[in-house]
C-alpha cells in the first residue's frame, strides 16, 4: 500500500510540473541579462577533452540592442576557464560556437559544473 500511495504522488508531481509549464534545469548553466544560455557542452574525444573542438556554447540575445562581446567562465574538472566571444550578435538569433579550453584535460562528463555569463557588451561599445 506504501508503495502504491508514494508511486501515486511521484505522478502527482510529474503532471503538476507539466501542467505549470516548467522545464527542468540544465546542471551547471546560468544566463543573467539579455543572453540566455541554451548549451554548455565538454566534448569528447578518447577519454580526453576534444583538443579540436572542446567547449560548445549555444546561446541567445534576448536583449533589444545587438551585442558585440560576451564573456563566458566554465568551472570543469577542478579548473577555471574565461571565454570571449566577439561579433554582432543580434536579438533573437541562436549563436552556437566552439571554444578552446581545457586541452588535456580527462573528460568528465558533458556538463560543467559551472557555466555563467559574466558580462556583456552592446555592438557599439
């Protein structure tokens, strides 16, 4: 009966969280201001960090003004790495790159335990 009545409430709380229209949070990713972050991703490659293509950051301008520079940090296998993306990066446009970061590295995982905006420029600064 126990197990009855707590498989009942696990569905209570699935159709509560689909019906409040909630998604479920990306570990490790945050996305203060105008730039929302969709991915932040470790690639892999033979048990190591990609040395090719090693960080994937996917993100979005949701801001009114074009941004010219963004700055990422991403927290991963007990090191710190400051990333700078530079370009036009228009509202609403999805902006997926790749980053070099973390060269001979073990992999541990696809997900950082940290990945956060830390500022942001407008296109004309």
């Amino acid at each position: 009966m126990i197990v009855f009545r707590a498989g009942i409430a696990l569905l209570v709380c699935l159709a509560a969280s689909c019906f409040a229209g909630t998604a479920p949070a990306r570990a490790g990713v945050s996305a203060p201001g105008a730039v929302q972050l969709l991915e932040c991703r470790i690639n892999r490659r033979l048990g190591f960090v990609d040395p090719y293509r090693p960080v994937t950051i996917a993100f979005v301008n949701r801001g009114d003004a074009s941004i010219g520079t963004v700055r990422f940090t991403i927290e991963y296998a007990g090191r710190t790495a400051t990333l700078i993306d530079r370009g036009t990066f228009s509202k609403d446009v999805t902006i997926e790159h790749d980053f070099r970061a973390f060269w001979n590295v073990p992999y541990a995982g696809a997900l950082p335990q940290k990945c956060a905006v830390d500022s942001v420029n407008d296109a004309s600064s």
